[in-house]
C-alpha cells in the first residue's frame, strides 16, 4: 500500500487551488453578468405589450357596429378570462407543455431540439416557448439577425420577470396569427366559427390551436385533410397533459365542424355616425390617427342600432332613388344628449359629407321657437294678437323687406301667438322680432346652444342665417327637456386592449331657460299638429298629423332651398332636414314633402311600444281653456275652445264676448327694456300705428 506523504497532499491541494481558482475566476464574470442581466430587466421593467389592434365601435346595447382593421388584419384583444379554458388548454398542450414551470426558457427542450436536429443533419423540431414566441410576436420586421434573436431574448426574459403566466399566455393568444388575416384567437373564432372565443368547444378549440404551427398549410379552409391531422396531433397532446381524456379526444375528433369562413360581424353600419365618433376619438380625445387606427380600443358609442335602421329604413323608403335631394337627420335624447341615430346622407359610398354634422343651411321657421321663448319672457302670452297681412320692413335705413307667408295666406285679421306657431306665421314672427330686440332672439338661440354666427337683424326671425342639424336638434332637446341643456354625446366611454377605461363622458345638464317657459313653448308646437286652432290656413303638421299618437310637439320650416322638421315627445328628438347640395330650388309639391315623410314615420315606428309620456307640467303653469281665435277665456258667445297653457299670472281673465273689442284686451305690453329701442321702436310703432 502506498503511503501518502504530506507533500504529495500539499501539490494535489495546489492543484485543486488551481482548478478552482480559474474556475471562480472565469465564473464570476458569468454570475456577476447574469446578476446584472436579471437587476437590469427588473429595472427596465415590463416591455410594452401593444401590438396592433383592431379598434372596434359598440352601439348603446353593446352591439359591434363597427371597426377599424389594421393594415387589412382582424385584431381583437380580449381577456384571458374570456376565452374558453379548452383553447387555453390546447394552446399549452401541443405549443408548451412545461409553460408553467419554465422561466421564459425550457432548456430541457432546447436540448432534445439540438440533439433531434443532429441526428436528422437539418432543424425539424423547434424550441420555442410561449413566451418566446409571444416576444417574436412584438417585432413587426420578418428579419432573423442575431440582433433581433437577442432582442427577443431579452423581451422574453423581461416579460417572464415582469407578467404572470396568465397575462402572458394571454398576450400570446392574442397576437398569435391563425390565417387568412386573422390575429389572436378572438378574431380567429370569429373568422372561422363565427362565434366568440370564449364559447369555443373541445373539438373547435384543438382545430385551432393546430394552426399556428402553418397558418396557410393547417388551415380547415384551405385543406381539411391536413387540418384533421394536426387535430388530432393536438388532441393527444391534451390527452397525454390530462386536459382530456382519451374518450373526449375521440369524441372530439369525431365530431363535425361547421367552417364559416368570414368574420360574423356587422361591418359598415351608421357610417356617418362611425366617421363623427373617429373625430371626435382625435380631436375631442386627443388620440392620434395611429392609436384610432391601430390601438385596439373598444368604443362604446350611444347609437341604438334598431333606430339605426329605422332611420335609415325610412330616408330610403320616403324619397324615390330617382331623386337627387339629400337628407340631414338626428334623433338624440333629450335627457342625456345621446345621439341614437344619425343620416348623413343617402349613399355612403357616393358621399361621405356629412349633411348631419358638417353642412349649415337657413333652417326657415324651424328657428322661431327661440324668438318665441325670448317673447313669453319679454311679456307675451300664447294669446297675444298681432296682425297678420303682408307687411314691408326695413333691415337697416334704407334696404325694404317684405316676408311672406306660404302660398301667400294671411289672415288680414290678428292672430294669436299660439296660431302664429302652429301655422308658421312670418308676418307675426318679424313683428315680435322687432318688439322685443333681434339681440335678444339671438342671445336666446346662444343659450339653447346654438354656435353657428347670426346676425341681429329683423329676418333672423325667419331662419334667414345657416345652421347644422345636429345644433338644431339638440337645442330642440331644451323643450324636451323643461329647460335642462345637454351637449350631444357620441362616446360613453372609451377603454383600452388591455381593459382600462382612458376616457368617459358623463351626462352634463345646464339649465338655459326656466321650465315654465320651455313647458309653454311645448304646448303651442303641439298645435303645428293640431287643425282645430285656425281656420284661415292649414297648420304645418296636418300632413302627418295621422301619425302622431301620443304627446308630441315640433315645428317645421322652410325656404326656397332648405325643408326642415324638428320634433319631439319626452324620450325622443329628431330632426330631419332635405335639400339639395348644390342649392337646386326644391319642387313645391314633391320636395317640401320628404322631410315630414320620413320625421313622421320614423317617429311613429321609434315611439312603438314605448311607454306613452307627458311632457311633465311645472307648478307655475296653469291650463285653461280658451277661444283659439281670441285667446279668452272660452265661453258659450264663441265658438271653439282649446286647452291652452300659460306662465301662472299671464293667463287671461276675461271671456271672450265675441266683440271686436275682445282682441284688444290681448295685445302684447311692451316690456320696460324696450323704451329706448330707437329705430326698431319707431318702426314697431308705424306697424301698429
């Protein structure tokens, strides 16, 4: 037996040293660089995990009624939660099956991969894990440099130390492409079941999940054969994972598939609308075209899609395609200002000019509602007289005006106010223009939200200056309202792929004009549909009077080129105005038609079925019933009465005796803030005089 000296100890230990010096010596700049690796992607941080989405639109129900498509891709981001547990099963099964125990990199793999490889002398087996893959799905370049490998590499890494394995599995499913220009499993559903991801059963969600590994090659579209067999690779793989049993593998593959082949979403619907809402996302927002275009955020809009059609149903069936008129129309609701339906023309696809939102046109006596409200504040009562015969004006010192009513009807008689709107009286409007002060008709129409430029002037009464429909309408929405303002509203709110909310509008209410007054103003453009209030003329409504069935109010307008109505019941305001673009006079017995045609029925066809609400009265508004001729109270020495209603204090108190003498006791009294009128007074005082 060899002895073992001390010196023989002291050189073998030298050698150790040696040994395990160079070692420490080459090993420490490995562990202090993967030490510095690791604090450095923990300070990076998490990588930013957008990609291109499609940026979808939901309507007040929560409908999709449209969306965007990036560079021509469906891209739909939905929650992990929201897709079916046997998708996610079958993606981790063939795609990853250690993906919840590696850290981003399955070295176990990577070396079967290698050694696969070398025996078959090319690459045929991949090694790629979920969350590699998901990082190569980060880099839009098709490029393979070791630049871009280390990129991903790192990605990898700093995702896997910054995401839980539930985000990032649903990053993947996500951005993963499925073929025929379909990315992440949502678009995939819909393309290929036409249904939502999270309803995928056993047998759909392992035909999908084959057809990463070859979208073109896998696809059921292009070749089922092929597609059947990479299902049932799939299905073993979840079998072999336990996700599935051998029976529901069987079962599964058995089962047949139906394959739609296109995206079951409605595409296009209320483009006019959908073209408001993008404005609005980037110049009300502040989200640039890319982020629109490319973010993937869900836009939940206030359109209702069944009064969509509706509108749309009525504009195409009210006006011959024959004809070149085109249509301007809205319908809000006056509580909350939402927008429910929106034509902004008759063809999309010829003209994208929104005649809604971008057109101004005179919108003729459809503006006397805002002249009439600054009367009844000014002293006047629904029973104020004033002469109705063809009166000359003058819009400065020199320059004559003379309005005219339709088809030259006047009563040649005093009227009373409440006829003056139901018939549209121009003669009366301009009179009480010139009492009260053009300025205050137009600070009125300021605050009812009026922003198109006016002018003080005598005619301004008779709609003379352009406006937009959508400004019209809603501040129509004032009278619905009993005097509350609400801005329009487009967006409810706008959230983000990743489920955050970046931006909501709630419901803002100013009060414009005391409810009293805007109750008054309601019940007189009751009586545009209303026959029993004059007998000199028809009122403007009695065309479509046979389609109003229950508490409705609204006025019409018109000029030589511009036909308008706007209306109103408590839950719903439209307004519809036809013209042509070009400023082509309107035929005086066709044209002037369309726009009650279609207010009317549509109207009628929205209100079906709802409730039927009263306009609700406030306390300092008293109804009597009065002679619709005189404005007194009714009596049996006249004949005809209405119930009519006024501001508590300025209802009459005397009964009409069916003497001349009747009409002088409702004559408007000049308000104090009109002595010193100048020009206009004198001019009031030649009217009467």
């Amino acid at each position: 037996m060899e002895v073992i000296t001390v010196d023989r100890l002291m050189r073998t230990w030298k050698i150790v040293w040696l040994w395990l010096r160079t070692l420490l010596i080459f090993s420490l700049p490995v562990v202090l660089l993967g030490s510095i690796f690791l604090i450095t992607i923990n300070l990076i941080g998490p990588p930013p995990l957008k990609v291109p989405q499609t940026t979808v639109f939901y309507g007040s129900d929560d409908s999709i009624i449209g969306e965007y498509e990036p560079l021509g891709q469906n891209r739909f981001w939905v929650k992990v939660d929201d897709i079916s547990p046997y998708m996610t099963e079958a993606t981790v099964a063939v795609e990853d099956r250690r993906f919840y125990s590696h850290h981003g990199f399955d070295y176990k793999r990577i070396a079967a991969a290698i050694l696969a490889d070398i025996r078959a002398g090319s690459k045929v087996q991949g090694a790629s894990t979920i969350t590699q893959q998901y990082s190569r799905n980060l880099f839009l370049a098709p490029d393979k440099t070791w630049e871009r490998k280390l990129k991903e590499a790192i990605y990898a890494a700093r995702i896997e130390a910054n995401y839980t394995k539930d985000e990032i599995l649903q990053g993947y499913l996500n951005t993963i492409y499925y073929g025929h220009g379909n990315y992440g499993i949502e678009a995939a559903s819909q393309y290929y079941y036409g249904k939502s991801a999270k309803d995928l059963n056993l047998a759909e969600s392992s035909m999908l999940a084959g057809i990463p590994k070859g979208p073109s090659y896998y696809s059921p579209i292009v070749n089922m054969d092929r597609a059947k067999k990479r299902q049932k690779i799939v299905l073993d793989a979840m079998v072999a994972t336990g996700a599935a049993s051998a029976k529901e593998a069987v079962q599964a593959y058995e089962e047949p598939l139906k394959i739609v082949g296109k995206a079951n979403l409605p595409i296009d619907k209320a483009s006019y609308f959908q073209d408001e809402v993008e404005y609005l996302l980037k110049n009300k927002i502040g989200l640039d075209a890319d982020e629109v275009e490319l973010g993937g955020y869900h836009v939940y809009t206030t359109l209702d899609p069944e009064l969509q059609d509706k509108a749309e149903h009525w504009v195409e069936k009210s006006i011959p395609r024959t004809s070149s008129i085109q249509v301007g129309m809205v319908a809000l609701d006056p509580r909350s200002g939402d927008v429910k339906a929106m034509v902004g023309g008759r063809n999309y696809l010829e003209s994208a000019y929104n005649r809604a939102t971008q057109a101004r046109r005179a919108p003729g006596s459809t503006f006397k509602p805002f002249l009439y409200t600054a009367a009844l504040k000014n002293g006047f009562t629904p029973s104020s007289l004033l002469m109705s015969e063809r009166t000359t004006f003058f819009e400065g010192e020199e320059n004559q005006y003379t309005p005219e009513n339709f088809g030259n009807h006047y009563a040649n008689d005093n009227i009373t106010l409440a006829q003056a709107v139901a018939v549209s009286d121009n003669v009366y409007a301009v009179k009480t223009n010139i009492f009260i002060g053009p300025e205050q008709l137009v600070e009125t129409a300021k605050d009812f939200g009026i922003k198109s430029d006016l002018a003080s002037i005598p005619s301004l009464a008779l709609g003379t200056k352009p406006v937009g429909v959508l400004e019209m309408t809603s501040a129509y929405s004032v009278f619905a309202n009993n005097g509350l303002k609400t801005e329009p509203r487009f967006i409810k709110k706008v959230v983000d792929y990743k489920g955050d909310v970046v931006y909501e509008q709630d419901v803002e209410k100013k009060r414009v004009v005391e409810p009293e007054y805007a109750y008054v103003m309601t019940d007189m453009m009751k009586g545009v549909f209303d026959e029993r209030l004059n007998d000199y003329t028809r009122v403007t409504g009695a065309s479509i009077n046979s389609l109003i069935d229950r508490p409705t109010a609204g006025k019409t307008g018109s000029t030589n080129y511009d036909n308008w109505i706007i209306g109103y019941t408590p839950q719903l305001v439209t307004g519809v105005w036809t013209g042509y673009d070009k400023g082509k006079t309107l035929h005086p017995f066709n044209d002037v038609l369309y726009s009650k045609n279609i207010w009317g029925h549509f109207m009628k066809d929205a209100m079906a079925g709802r409730p039927v609400a009263q306009f609700p009265k406030p306390k300092d508004v008293v109804g009597v019933y009065v002679n619709p001729d005189t404005g007194l109270l009714a009596s049996d020495s006249c004949p005809g009465k209405k119930l009519s209603y006024y501001v508590e204090g300025t209802e009459p108190t005397k009964y009409c005796t069916g003497d001349a003498s009747d009409q002088e006791k409702t004559m408007p009294v000049s308000p104090k803030s009109t002595e010193e009128k100048g020009f206009f007074k004198k001019i009031w005082n030649w009217i009467r005089g």
